[in-house]
C-alpha cells in the first residue's frame, strides 16, 4: 500500500489567465482537495462522504476544488490547473472543460483530444483548465490517486 502525505502543492497550481488593467486588483486563487469515502451507516443505509484530505493512499478518488475572487465580473476568465503526476485525471464538474496532454501546449475535450497516435486517456492529462465568469465562485474535477 503506498500512502502520499498530502503537501499544499497538491492542487495549488491554478493559474489565472486574465489581461490585468493598471491598478486593478489581481485574481485570488484557492484550493482544497477532499477525498471521497463511501460505506454503510449502522443502520445499513449506504452513503458518501467528502473529507478534507490530509494522506492519501493509492486508489482514492479525490475532489480538486478551485476557487476565484476577483474585483470584477466583467471579463471571462481562463484557470488552469496542473494536474499533478501523483493522481489520473477522471471528470470535471463542468461539461466545457478542455484538458491537455502534453504539458498545455495542445488543447481538447477528454474524448477527442489527441496523444500521438491515439485518443488521450484520463491518465494522460496533464492540465485542465475552464472559462470561466463572475467574480467569485469555485469548479473542481476528480482525480484517483496512482
């Protein structure tokens, strides 16, 4: 069994894309990882649960949440998250995402995004990032733990 202590790196390579006006406040970037545990209640009900993740162990799905602030709502803006090599990428919570393969050089949706010669696999993301709008809010993607 391999267990990764979990560091503050793990997701907090967000990247905020966006032209910054002179004196404009900048993009505020956050982010949390959970991990998701499943089983039964005592009374026999199943249930999942998300927990603030603190270690992590091989075959755990997490939860990468990132979230925004920002001084104005005016303009889309892009986040791009490294997806660390200790986890495989699975799903975003949104359906517009574009991951990339090969370090954000290329960009596509999961499914038709290219790896040389064949379609790219969740395994293969290297980064993802979304547009995004509003002056505050949060997107997060799931990931198994390698």
């Amino acid at each position: 069994m391999v267990t990764i202590k979990f560091a503050a790196v793990f997701c907090a390579g967000a990247l905020a894309c966006l032209p910054l006006a002179a004196g404009a406040k900048p993009v505020a970037l956050d982010s949390a990882v959970y991990v998701e545990h499943s089983g039964t209640t005592g009374d026999g009900r199943f249930q999942r649960a998300l927990v603030p993740a603190l270690r992590l162990i091989r075959g755990d799905r997490v939860i990468c949440v990132i979230s925004w602030d920002r001084s104005s709502a005016a303009r889309m803006l892009t986040v791009v998250n490294p997806v660390p090599r200790a986890v495989a990428y699975q799903a975003s919570a949104r359906d517009d995402d574009e991951v990339s393969a090969d370090g954000g050089r290329t960009w596509g949706q999961l499914g038709t995004l290219r790896y040389g010669a064949r379609l790219a696999s969740p395994e293969d993301i290297t980064h993802v990032r979304w547009r995004v709008a509003g002056a505050v809010g949060q997107i997060a993607y799931s990931a198994i733990v390698r």
